[in-house]
C-alpha cells in the first residue's frame, strides 16, 4: 500500500483574463509567492508523497508545460485529456491507472489552483485524512470552515462524529451553490462548511463506487486503461460530471475533516485582491503601480507601471497587449469578455 497523489490541471481560468490566456491558463500563473500555482500545489505535499507516486490530469495542450514546471513528475504520469469533462473523469483515469501498479493503494486528490495560508496545519490534516483510509476506507474531503455566506461556493453538512474522534464529522450531504440568504442560514447555523474539492479514498473503493454510480465512466476509463491511443475516440463517449455530484454526493462512509487552513480557491480577481497586503489607503498592487489620492485600488500588472490619480473602488489588470478595467462587484464577470472576444474572433487575444 501507498500514498499516491491526484493533482488536478485542466482548468481554462477564463475569470483571470488577460492574465490566464488559453496557452496559459490560471494553474500555470505565480500569483501569491515565487511559484506556479501547479508547483506550489505538489510542493506543498511534498513531505507525504514523492514525484514518483504523483499523477496529474491535465489538457492535451498543457502536457508539456506541466512537465516543465514539474520536471520531477515522470513523463508518463502526466495524462492529456482530449476534452475537459470535469473532475470525475480526470480523477477516475488517474485512479484506474494507479489502481493497475498498486491495488492498495491511497489517493490524495488536490485542485491545481487554490491557496492554503497555513500550510504546516493542512498538511496534517492530509496526513489525518490518508492514515484514516488506509484504517478504515472510506472517502474523506476537508471542510473549509465558512468565514460569510459565500455563495460561489459548495457546501457540506455536518453530523455526529466518526471513529470516536471530534476531528472526523460523518457528511450529512452536499449543497451545491446556494442563493445568499440560503447561504446565511447556513452559515448561521454552524452545521456547514465549504467544500473545499480536495478528497481522500483508497483507490478500490473509488473505482467500485465509480463502476456502480458511473457505469459508462468506469467502462470508458478501463478501455483507455488498455488502449490510451484511442483517448479521442473513448473522450467521446464519457459523462461530463464532478467528482461531487457523480461519486461524493451518492457514496456509502463520506467524512468531513473540519480545516482551517486559510483556503481560498482564488477563482477571481476579488479573491485574489483579499490576499495581497493593503496600504493605508487600502490600495493593493501585484506588479508595478504608483497610487496617488486613490482608495480600495487593486492594481494587478504582468509587466507594464499602472498609475491611479483620484480614483476608489476599483480593479485594473494589465498586461502587455490588454487591460482589464473592473468593478470589484464584477469579478465573476470577467468570463463574459473571453466570450465576447471568442463571438468576435478576436481570438489573438485570448491565446
């Protein structure tokens, strides 16, 4: 039995245009720190799982840049998918492979893109949630404790605890995104955490659950198993859903660990302005930028010097062939320019 590693790759970033372009998205962006958000991932598990036992699932186009940003990671453990079909299928793919070298084994499975403050506390809590699996199976996710009523976000409810232990909650279901005031009332209630989409199983139990909930899912992903140069054709043919909603959602023995860990799955610009360090003024810069009777500016530049005089409430992103001008209400609206670039041909500017 070991520990294998599931890294998550795929995603497009369209709500971090015109820094994430199509040729490279968010995961390949240094946004908090010195690294790749996709480097600063594997890195941050490092002391649990070695290169050897990683996997990541990632975009035909990406492959190459993913090994160049984890050179460590073995070539052919870095899998391209055709088409992004959400995370069930990138997950059962990696798993079924896995399962193939180390039928015992204990997968972590961790998005490419999410920030975590405390990473010394989330490390143990991953420690925490594999010894769980490898004693007593079972699938285990890391609930973010909610800080407001945040309703981009997923939800877990909570029941008694597991195993005689007050750090493992039995998982009484999953919310998908809910409108505000549910979101308060959830919240208020202290039965609810985020869900965080970071998960822990052993790898037989995954592919049962997968072969009982999604038959085509797993039938598809034994055939690519056997026959990897037909992905275009087996891609086909598979289910676009999430790990939540296809496995998580229906399984037998879900536990919740509580984690605060100071998570942010930075998905906008509005999460990535809550990280950076603010002036007195409450002006925030990534990059170069000159502040001059300005308040709660963001300031985000891949290059060129921005300067604000006399301006509030506000979010400028630059690079060296497009600005983004923001309302910091509007950060989920960012994907609608990519569409209108897209509906225009403009596609230049989205490469």
């Amino acid at each position: 039995m070991a520990r294998w590693l599931v890294i998550l790759a795929g995603g497009r970033g369209e709500r971090f245009w015109p820094l994430s372009r199509v040729m490279h998205p968010k995961q390949f962006l240094t946004l908090v720190g010195d690294k790749s958000m996709l480097a600063t991932t594997r890195e941050r598990v490092a002391p649990l799982i070695d290169d050897q036992h990683t996997f990541v699932v990632t975009g035909v186009d990406y492959v190459e840049k993913v090994s160049r940003n984890l050179p460590g990671v073995p070539k052919s453990q870095i899998l391209g998918e055709p088409r992004g079909l959400n995370t069930a299928p990138s997950i059962a793919w990696a798993a079924q492979l896995i399962a193939r070298r180390d039928p015992e084994a204990v997968l972590l499975v961790l998005p490419s893109d999410h920030v975590i403050q405390k990473g010394e506390r989330f490390l143990a809590l991953a420690d925490r949630a594999l010894t769980l699996a490898e004693q007593h199976g079972g699938f285990y996710t890391f609930g973010i404790i909610p800080t407001h009523p945040e309703t981009g976000y997923g939800y877990i409810e909570r029941k008694g605890t597991a195993f005689g232990s007050r750090d493992v909650l039995e998982v009484a279901r999953f919310v998908e995104k809910p409108p505000r005031e549910v979101a308060e009332d959830m919240v208020q209630s202290g039965r609810y955490f985020w869900n965080s989409g970071m998960f822990v199983f052993p790898v037989n139990e995954l592919l049962e659950a997968v072969r009982e909930f999604l038959p085509v899912l797993y039938h598809g992903m034994v055939a690519l198993a056997e026959n990897p140069d037909r992905a275009d054709v087996i891609f086909r043919e598979l289910p676009a859903v999430s790990i939540d909603h296809g496995i998580m959602e229906k399984a037998r023995a879900v536990y919740v660990l509580p984690a605060d860990i100071g998570w942010d799955d930075v998905g906008t610009f509005a999460a990535l302005a809550r990280l950076l360090p603010r002036n007195g003024e409450q002006n925030a810069a990534h990059g170069y930028a000159i502040f001059v009777e300005s308040e709660n500016v963001t300031a985000i530049s891949d290059g060129p010097l921005i300067s604000f005089v006399g301006v509030k409430d506000l979010y400028v992103v630059a690079t060296q062939d497009a600005v983004l001008i923001l309302s910091p209400d509007k950060s989920q609206d960012v994907r609608k320019v990519v569409q209108a670039l897209k509906e225009g041909g403009n596609h230049d500017h989205l490469l």
